[in-house]
C-alpha cells in the first residue's frame, strides 16, 4: 500500500476544508505558495486534478470531494489519539455511553466504588439506545447489547447469564401458583424493543406454541423492570441486573428455569481510548466488576 507524501495530504485537506490557500497556510503555519506547491506534488502523485483554481476562489473537482469525505475520518482519529496522549496526567474525565437500563441497573450501583479508589477522576454516563460513533463523538467506552462482533474495535464481553422470569410478590399473590413454565402464559408479558427474549425462553423449554407477541413494549429494560416492579406483568431479564430487587424481595423468581441468550452485554472501545492511564484502569475495573457477577451468577 502506498501512502501519499503526508505533508501534501495534510495541505489539501487544510485547503479543502477552508477552500482557501490563504486559510490553509495560517493554519499550518507556512506561506499559501507552500501550500499550493505541496497539493500540486499530491495531484501529481494521484495523477488527478483535485482543485479548480481560479483568481477569486478556490473550487473542489468532483474527486477531490470525493477524496476528502475519504480522508477525513483518519485525520480526525489522528487528532482524536493525540489529544487522548497529550491529556494523560491532566485532571481524568472518562466518558461511557449505554442505555438507561444498563446505567441504571448496572452500573450506577457499582461506581461509587471506583470513585472512592479513584478520587479525582470524573465519569460522564452518556445514555442513548443509539449505536454512538466513538471517535467521532469523544466518547471512550460503549456498552452494547449485541453479538459482540463490533469490527475495528475492541470488544470484551461483561455480562451474558442466563434470562430468567421475574415479578412482583403481589403479582403472585392474586394468582395460583407457577408449577409450569406454561403458567408464565396465564399473565402480561412484558418485553423491551427487539420482542424475542419472550420466544426464546418458550422455546427452550420446549413450549413452542406460547402467544409472545403479546404485552406492553418498552425502549428497554429499566422501562420493563420498573413495570414488573408495579406489579404490571412478567419480565425476563438477568439477574445480574436486578441483583438488588431480588435481595430485597421486591422482585421474585417464580420459576427456577432460566436459559442463555444468544446476546450479551459488551465493553466497546477504540484502541486510542486506553492511551490514558486512568482509562486502562476503568476498563479493568469495569471487567473485574463484571467478573464478580460472573462468578456470582454463571451464565
């Protein structure tokens, strides 16, 4: 693979955002005459026209637009990684982006110990159903509901045990006792936006005629588990994220049967996001909490 002269890529781009040689210049500290000889050298090198130049403005031919949509997103990573290297030793801010439900549930209750061993260092919880940009956005780390196949990033598993049904004790106490998992169908169902974890449980238990289709639909699920929390319904979630509701008895396990998901929760991060020390030592917290759970609640 060859590369272009770096230099002459650097003084297109400039040019090319700016469309200005004047602009460019300033902006890389060197003469507009610099500049323009520099994008000559890459046109030559390409073998392709990439400005219409004209006394009064500078114009982009229909491959130089093409070009720079191109490179844009590596100039942008260069300068997202540099700045994450310059920023190491400087006051710690780490940016994690997940749903509600995983903040909520998950995480919220086990960072006040990282921040009590980490004084200083301030965690910002960007929550979204939306699949975010990392590099793009600033953000550090992403946790995802998923396969776990993210490419161009690093992905760690934190959280697959199994699904189980849960409700609340007052649901229970108006109906007849749950000796079958076909009992599950006699109530609500509750669900979060992908509708399958429903079907997926009734089939594993060999039940493969269940109506699943049925029940309220939330964004995801904090919405469900609050739900079942009221006495609403049925949740099927994990037990990891409802450890808490079971200790105190406000939520209940009907039924001891619980299967495995083919998703699972995972840690998503570019490489560059680890250059800062303090971020090496979230990730590795946040993979040895998750451990814990593990350990606690085998998949």
């Amino acid at each position: 693979m060859k590369l272009p002269p770096l230099h002459a890529l650097m003084c297109f781009e400039s040019a090319a955002r700016h469309l200005s040689m004047k602009q460019a210049a300033a902006e890389l500290c060197v003469t507009p005459s610099a500049v323009s000889q520099q994008i000559t050298k890459l046109e030559e090198t390409v073998n392709i026209r990439l400005f219409i130049r004209s006394p009064r403005q500078l114009e982009l031919t229909t491959e130089g637009r093409i070009y720079l949509r191109a490179i844009r997103p590596a100039f942008s990573q260069i300068a997202e990684a540099t700045q994450r290297l310059m920023d190491e030793g400087k006051p710690n801010k780490i940016t994690v982006s997940c749903t509600s439900g995983f903040a909520i549930q998950w995480l919220l209750p086990r960072l006040a110990a990282f921040e009590k061993d980490n004084p200083g260092v301030e965690v910002q919880i960007s929550t979204t159903n939306r699949k975010v940009d990392l590099l793009a956005e600033g953000i550090d780390f992403a946790v995802r509901h998923g396969p776990g196949v993210y490419p161009g990033l690093e992905s760690q598993c934190l959280l697959n045990d199994r699904l189980r049904p849960v409700c609340s004790p007052r649901l229970l106490a108006a109906g007849e006792n749950l000796l079958t998992p076909l009992d599950i169908t006699r109530y609500t169902l509750l669900h979060d936006e992908h509708r399958m974890d429903w079907g997926l449980w009734f089939r594993a238990v060999g039940i493969n005629d269940a109506e699943t289709h049925k029940g309220p639909v939330f964004v995801d699920s904090n919405g469900v588990i609050e739900a079942a929390l009221a006495g609403k319904g049925m949740a099927l979630v994990r037990r990891s994220l409802v450890r808490e509701e079971l200790e105190q008895g406000t939520l209940v396990n009907p039924l001891q049967v619980e299967v495995a998901s083919p998703i699972a929760y995972y840690l998503v991060y570019d490489e560059s996001a680890v250059l800062q020390r303090m971020s090496r030592r979230f990730r590795d917290w946040l993979i040895a909490a998750a451990a814990a759970d593990k350990n606690e609640y085998p998949a």
